[in-house]
C-alpha cells in the first residue's frame, strides 16, 4: 500500500474488533457467509468482488480480493476481464442516463442570449 493508503496491521485489526466487538465479529461472519462455496463457486465470488472493488475505488478490496481470486484458481486473464466489465458497467451508467439529458434537452429550449 501507499503512505495514502497504509497496510492493515493486525494491531489495527485488533483495535478495529475492540472498539465495536460485536459488529466486527458480525461483519466477520457475513464475509464468510458470503463468500463461501455455493450457487457460485468461492473463485466466482471472488472475481466479482475483483469488479466490484474497482467500480468503489477500494484500494484494500483490489488487494486482497485479487489475491483471493488467483488463490481459488482464477486467472490473470480471468482477472483482467473481470475488471473490464466493471469498466463497462460504470462506463455504460453514464451512456444509459444520458437519455435523461437527451429528454431534458428536448423539453428545454436553448438560451440564445447566454
């Protein structure tokens, strides 16, 4: 990581558990929960939380979850595509709600003064 973006120590993590027990070993669980083997595979999982970090800029999730993805046998390319879907998918967000533009500019009559 970067000085912006400093490692997770486990005395962080340690701290983070102890100031909010209860909700940390909850969080805890769900991750597990979520991640486990199920109607999608644990490397599927994995390359969709590789998509999702990049759309929310998470510099800790691309880490680890690119780590995690290549642990449970995704591949480079695998990787790499993932990611390019989410380029996609926050690329095509703006494309598809430019129609909301395109109605208010219909609806809108130009300012020929300014």
């Amino acid at each position: 990581m970067t000085d912006a973006y400093p490692a997770v120590t486990p005395e962080l993590a340690a701290r983070r558990k102890e100031l909010a027990p209860e909700i940390n070993d909850a969080f805890e669980g769900f991750s597990r929960a979520v991640f486990a083997e199920g109607a999608l595979s644990k490397k599927t999982k994995q390359l969709v939380a590789v998509a999702v970090a990049h759309v929310t800029q998470c510099p800790y999730c691309i880490t680890g979850h690119t780590k995690l993805a290549r642990r449970h046998g995704a591949s480079d390319e695998e990787v790499m595509e993932a990611i390019w879907v989410a380029a996609e998918m926050r690329a095509g967000g703006a494309y598809a709600h430019s129609t909301l533009a395109l109605h208010t500019l219909a609806d809108e009559p130009p300012d020929r003064d300014g």
